[in-house]
C-alpha cells in the first residue's frame, strides 16, 4: 500500500482531529493545523498529497481556506463534514474542493474514499498520453 501525508485544517475542537488518525493507514501521516495560512508554505513545497478540511456546524471560513488553497496548489482537497449545510459543501465545491465526505462514518468506506480520490489525481489526462506509432 502506498502511503500518504495528509494535512488537515481543523479547529482545536475539532472531531475531525479526533476521528481521522485512528483512519489513516498506519504508513500515512497526518499534519493538524488550525488555519490555511499555517499549511500554505507546506502545500506550496509539496510536503502533502491532499488537503482535508474539517467543516463544523457554524464554520463559515472553511469554503474560503478551499479557494486558498486553490489558488496555490491543484492538491486534492476533501472537506470533511460534521455536519454542515447544503449551501456550505456547495459553496466549497465551487472554491476548488474535489470531495466531501460525511463524518463520523466507516472507517473502511473513508478510506478508500481517500484512496479512489488519489488514484485518480494520479492518473495522465488525456494532454499526457501520446499515441503508440508502429
């Protein structure tokens, strides 16, 4: 299995800080910070291979750290909701997020959530790939 760093925004109080290192596979790391400026100069050095953000009720700022972050990096960027409002995930779709994921939840399914997400960051586009000449 490949591992992974991940870097996840998230208040002090966060569930998500909680819930998401007994997640991760035991090869992958995880770095917490409280806000997207701590993570920039990181993100920029390509030190992680995505970006979770924990969204919590009230949380009106974690759409705002998804255009930031955008605006930097093409880095996968999962919002990790607990619980937040349609107009909330929407509004992070459309500043640069590439995922939600609903939490608490299984363990498994987060994963390979994470996993399928990476994967196909990974792979070429269709510029990438040149044609086989014989």
């Amino acid at each position: 299995m490949d591992c992974h760093h991940f870097v996840l925004i998230a208040r002090q109080d966060s569930f998500a800080r909680s819930f998401l290192p007994n997640v991760l596979a035991r090869e992958d790391a995880l770095s917490i910070a409280d806000n997207v400026f701590d993570v920039l100069q990181s993100v920029c050095e390509d030190k992680f291979d995505a970006v979770l953000i924990a969204i919590e009720e009230g949380d009106n700022d974690a759409a705002v750290q998804c255009r930031t972050i955008r605006r930097y990096t093409n880095l996968p960027i999962v919002m990790l909701v607990n619980p937040a409002t349609r107009d909330q995930v929407t509004r992070g779709y459309r500043l640069g997020a590439d995922a939600h994921i609903e939490i608490p939840c299984d363990a498994r399914i987060l994963r390979a959530r994470l996993n399928a997400l990476l994967r196909s960051q990974s792979l070429p586009t269709a510029t990438d790939i040149k044609p086989i000449v014989a």
